[in-house]
C-alpha cells in the first residue's frame, strides 16, 4: 500500500473528518441533493472562469500532484507548462513549489522543479520547495509558515499583511484552493493550468468528487464555528 493511500485512509478514519462528514451528508440528504449540488455548481463555475494570467502574481504557489517515480500526467504537465508561461510573461517575485512524497521517491515539489528546468526556466529562478506536505491543506498551511518565516519574497508587508499569491492549479482543482485559502486567511487569486475547461465523462467525475470535498470542507468548518468546535476549527485554520 502506498504512502498516500495510507495518508487518505488516515485522514477519512479520523474523527474530527467523520464528524465533518456525518454533518455534511446530512445536510446533502435534509435538503434532498440541492446543498450537493449547489456546491458543484459553485465548483463547476470556478472551473470554467478562472482566469490563465493573474492580476498581480507577486508569488506564485504551484500545487503538486502524484507522480509515482517522477513520472507526471498531462494535468502536471499543464501546471508547469502555466508555470512557465506565467514567468516569460511576467516573472513573479517567487515561485513556491508544494507537494511532498513517499519516501523512497522524489516528492511532488522536486518533480515540478525537474520539469520547470526541463521546460527551459533559468537555474537561478526563485524557486521554493515545500515537500512535506500530503493534501491540499497541509500545501497551503507550510506554505504559509514559509511566508511568515521570511522565507518566501516577498514576505509580509510593511503592516504585517501577506501579499497576494496566486494559486496555480488544474481547473477542476481550483474551487478546494480557494476554500482553504480563504480559511487561512490568504489573499488568493486563481489561475488555472489549463486554457479552458473540457467537460467529459473524466471531467466531470473529478469536478463530482471536488464537489463532495469541498462539501464537506466547507460544511465541516461552517459547523465546527457554529458548535466551537476548538480542535476542528484550528485544523482549517
């Protein structure tokens, strides 16, 4: 069994998850399928708006996918095609690589960099590695200690706000960024790896399952805060 299968079957067996889910599902099955799909609409949309240049891109946080051995499949292919784009147009201050791995494997932020370099980027590019991480959260929650610590240009302003980064990440993807982002109190924009949104069966599985996750995320935080739930509340926070 992989070391991210064992991650997902240990975040899905965890209580503070199963009581997120247990809130969200009934709430799914109370309103007969509308909160469902009121949040896959919500995903749909951002999925088909989201726009291919940022506003600012002060620092870019590249999301990371599996890539078993170092081999990557066209959605990571897409990431750092956008990636690169992004930096012969307007190269940001940094670019923020997430992503960890198994052990015996290059992590997902060491795949990227391999690849940016592959794809042309100059070696002495800004870039940063987060490779600790497992899951879209725990992407955004090192990234953010990265800036609080000084280790990401540019890092907080002279009032002590954070810039705003952009989230670089497959279209189908973006709706869960942007959720936790907002949760931990980023100043976020959105910018998707791929030109425009082909929906077919396979993209429409993958935005059906971004809509349960970000369901229950949404949800699960919502009535954490409504109940103070202190332990679930500074896990999305």
């Amino acid at each position: 069994m992989s070391s991210r299968t064992v991650h997902r079957l240990r975040l899905f067996g965890d209580r503070d998850v199963l009581h997120a889910a247990a809130v969200a599902t009934t709430a799914c099955v109370l309103s007969a399928g509308l909160v469902y799909v009121g949040y896959f609409v919500h995903v749909l949309r951002i999925a088909r708006r989201a726009p291919c240049v940022p506003e600012r891109g002060e620092c870019v946080l590249l999301f990371g996918k599996h890539a078993p051995q170092g081999r990557i499949d066209r959605d990571f292919e897409a990431r750092l095609d956008r990636a690169v784009s992004l930096w012969r147009e307007r190269p940001p201050s940094s670019v923020v690589l997430l992503g960890g791995g198994a052990l015996d494997e290059p992590s997902e932020a060491e795949v990227a960099r391999q690849g940016l370099f592959a794809r042309g980027l100059a070696s002495d590019a800004p870039l940063r590695l987060e490779a600790q991480s497992r899951d879209t959260l725990q992407n955004l929650r090192n990234a953010r200690a990265m800036l609080r610590e000084g280790l990401v240009e540019p890092g907080l302003h002279a009032d002590g706000s954070r810039p705003r980064v952009t989230l670089l990440s497959s279209r189908y993807h973006l709706a869960r960024c942007a959720l936790f982002a907002r949760q931990l109190g980023f100043d976020a924009e959105l910018c998707a790896a791929e030109p425009a949104l082909r929906v077919g069966p396979r993209m429409l599985l993958r935005l059906a399952g971004e809509a349960g996750y970000v369901c229950l995320s949404d949800i699960g935080s919502r009535w954490a805060r409504l109940i103070g739930h202190r332990r679930m509340i500074e896990r999305v926070s």
